[in-house]
C-alpha cells in the first residue's frame, strides 16, 4: 500500500451521487490518513484552493466546477475497542457508510442499523448530523478526529465540541478543519438502537421504543430506503439524487398558528397536518409540504432532464442529462411554491460549491 497521493481526472461529476459538477484543475484521491493529511497542508502551503470530497452525496457542485484542487478522502482504516466495557468503532473518513453499518452488524454490534443506506463517506456523517428512522450521528458520536489546517496539528474531540444540531454542525459549511477520522458508539450482542420511527417499529412488528436483532432492523430499513429510491442504484436515476435535497422545516411558535391557517384553507380541516416538538419551535414535513403545494413525484415530467423522484418528493433526481443548472432551477421552483402556498421557507440540505438556487 502506497502512502502518496493519486492524481487522477478532472471531472467532479464522477465524484457525486448526483453525477453533476464541472472541471476541477486536479483531482488528488488521498486512501492513508498521512496522506490526506500531507496532501492537505501542502496544497494550503501552496495557495491553492481545496474541495474535500468524501462520498460526494451531499455536494452539489456548479456546471463551472471548481477552480482548484479537489480532494477526495479514501482512508479506509476500521478498528474496534471498548471503554469501561462499552464497545466503540473507530473508522477513517473516507470509509462508505453503508459498508461500515454492515461491517458492524456482521462483527455483532448494534447502534448504527438505522442509518443503513444512507450514501456517502463516514467522515462527512458527522458534518451533517445525518439521521434517518429516529437515529441520528449525535445520538450515537463517541469522538471525531480533525485536522486544523492552519496548525497543521491533529484532535480527537467529543461530541460536545461540535454544536450538533437537526441536520448541521459547527463543521458545515466552514473549511478550516477536516474529519480524519470517527468513532462511534455500539451497542453488544448485536442488539439495535431503540426504535423509535413508527414506520419502522410497523415493519419489524415491535412497539415503537423497543428493540430487535441489529441485522434484521438493518434489512428493514434497507427495504424501506430502496422503496423511496434512497440507495444507491447506478441503474435506477430515482437514485441519481442528494438524498433529501430539503431539510424540515423548523417554524417558530409564534408563526405556527398562522401557517397551519393557510394549509388548512389549501388542503382542508380534516387533513392531519404532521408536526413534530423542536427545540426552536415545531418541525413540518418538507415532503409533505412539497407534495401539498402541487408538486407531484416526478414532477415535472418525463421529459425534464432533472425531475422530483418518483418515490419520494424529497429528492430531486438527474435523469441523466441534467446539468447543475437544470437541478437548481427545479430547486427553485419547488421552493417558491412551497412558500406561496403556505409561507414556509425551505433550504437546502446538501453543501453548494460554486452555485445557489436562483434568487
């Protein structure tokens, strides 16, 4: 195994989950820590302007690409300990995600079960705070392992250092460290976190709290994300998406009454209105909102080069021939419709390089 750096094409869009993305004026594929770690500072040292890239399922990356260097995080290192008893996972970033859910649920641990399928690299998990069926990275964080690339010195921090919140961290969106490396914590004898998604307790026949075998909660779940055409498939372009391209939104209390007035006039008294406690208010469904606001899965037809899947309104889809452009636009509209139907603002959950939703 070499601890150099690998230059490869400049083509960004083979690098997202979307398949979309200009030129980058390098492409260096980093699969050792030490590497990734020299390759960084180097080119900081240089001047040059740096993407990190881990599984590239949350970037959206504008037609123009990127002017600089794109660094794509392979690490692939996996170890596992206990602490006072308790079992943990260390994972080099550049891990797939789903592969290292598995690779826990066969060395016969649970704790990340509910968060199979979800696309991308381990080290961008907690960035984003993923979460899926009731679980989410901060639920489970042990420690993370940054770089800060202006000390060129490495850490491990907790949980508590990273202001882990409903889909985002202090890491989002900001660039002066890079994830190295993350552990999480695991549950013995293979037993699942609780299950706290109805959706989810419903398919595996236990009360919603409860807890099963981690193998068979990680199938369930994976059944469940292939039917809303949430797992990767090169071969189905429901697929060829972001994931959720829209967070929940989260409404203030004091606005509460009025938007629930306005989805009430549109979709009628009798319609249950999903709404959850957040700690800044009361969380709405996106996709329940999109889909009441007329835009339908697959909208707008099988003519349009980027599309809403035609599973779950949530994702928005390259067919194939989309550009950047394409998608955003779609974004846009989306988003405006929301918000003239019902005066709810929506924002997108995957990281914009070098492009927005138009204004």
């Amino acid at each position: 195994m070499t601890n150099s750096p690998e230059t490869v094409g400049p083509l960004l869009a083979s690098l997202t989950t979307l398949r979309l993305g200009g030129p980058a004026r390098a492409i260096v594929r980093c699969t050792e820590t030490d590497a990734l770690v020299a390759t960084v500072l180097d080119l900081d040292s240089r001047g040059e302007s740096v993407l990190i890239v881990g599984g590239g399922s949350n970037l959206v990356i504008g037609d123009d690409g990127f002017d600089g260097t794109a660094v794509v995080v392979a690490s692939t290192g996996i170890e596992y300990a206990e602490e006072d008893g308790r079992p943990y996972v260390i994972a080099e970033a550049g891990n797939d995600w789903d592969a290292l859910v598995a690779d826990t649920v066969a060395a016969g641990f649970g704790g990340l079960e509910c968060l199979s399928g979800i696309p991308g690299a381990a080290g961008t998990t907690p960035v984003q705070n993923v979460g899926a069926y009731g679980v989410e990275v901060a639920d489970i964080l042990r420690e993370v392992r940054l770089l800060s690339r202006a000390t060129g010195q490495t850490r491990w921090v907790g949980p508590d250092a990273l202001d882990l919140a409903y889909r985002t961290s202090s890491l989002k969106g900001r660039d002066a460290e890079v994830v190295l490396a993350v552990s999480f914590w695991l549950n013995p004898d293979g037993v699942s976190a609780p299950i706290a998604y109805r959706e989810l307790a419903t398919a595996l026949g236990v009360e919603p709290g409860g807890t099963a075998e981690a193998a068979r909660v990680r199938e369930r779940v994976l059944e469940l994300r292939r039917g809303k055409g949430m797992v990767l498939d090169d071969a189905d372009h429901d697929t060829w998406s972001a994931g959720s391209f829209f967070t929940n939104p989260i409404v203030p209390e004091s606005q509460v009454d009025d938007i629930l007035a306005r989805i009430t006039e549109r979709v009628g008294p009798d319609v249950a209105v999903p709404r959850y406690p957040a700690d800044a208010g009361v969380k709405l469904s996106a996709g329940w909102l999109i889909e009441r606001a007329g835009f339908t899965r697959g909208f707008p037809g099988d003519d349009a080069a980027a599309r809403l899947s035609t599973k779950h309104t949530l994702a928005l889809t390259n067919r194939g021939s989309a550009t950047t452009a394409d998608l955003l636009a779609l974004a846009g509209r989306v988003r405006d419709g929301v918000r003239d139907a019902f005066g709810v603002d929506l924002h997108p959950e995957p990281v914009l390089v070098n492009c927005q939703l138009p204004r």
